[in-house]
C-alpha cells in the first residue's frame, strides 16, 4: 500500500470521527431539549387541568336568556 493511499485513509477516518463526535453532541442537546419540552409540557397540561377544575362550565346552550 502507498503512503499517499495510506494518508488518504487516514484522513477521512479522521474526518468521520470528527463528524461522529460533532453528531453525537447533536444529538446529546436535542435529547436534552425534548426532555425539557415534556417536563414544561406537563406542567402546562397539569396548570389547564387545575385551572378547568376551578372553574365550573356550563354549556351556554342550556343557559335561559335573561328576559326569562
């Protein structure tokens, strides 16, 4: 094998390890980002939730008008 064949090798093995490590911080920051979005996600769900409890709704349809 020639050296400038070997070098070649050399350099896009390189290349790809750099771009692994790259891709893997990546994705190592959108995990962490998709679990905050839950934890926040659920915390507003669980605030709708409250907050629907507290109130009471009635359907406006089943409502008599005022003049009644």
């Amino acid at each position: 094998m020639d050296n400038k064949r070997l070098t070649d090798i050399e350099t896009k093995i390189a290349y790809q390890e750099h771009m692994i490590s790259e891709l893997n911080t990546i994705v190592y920051n959108q995990q962490k980002t998709i679990e905050d979005l839950k934890k926040i996600t659920e915390l507003l769900r669980n605030r709708v939730m409250d907050l629907a409890d507290m109130t009471s709704y009635t359907d406006p349809g089943s409502e008599k008008p005022p003049h009644y």
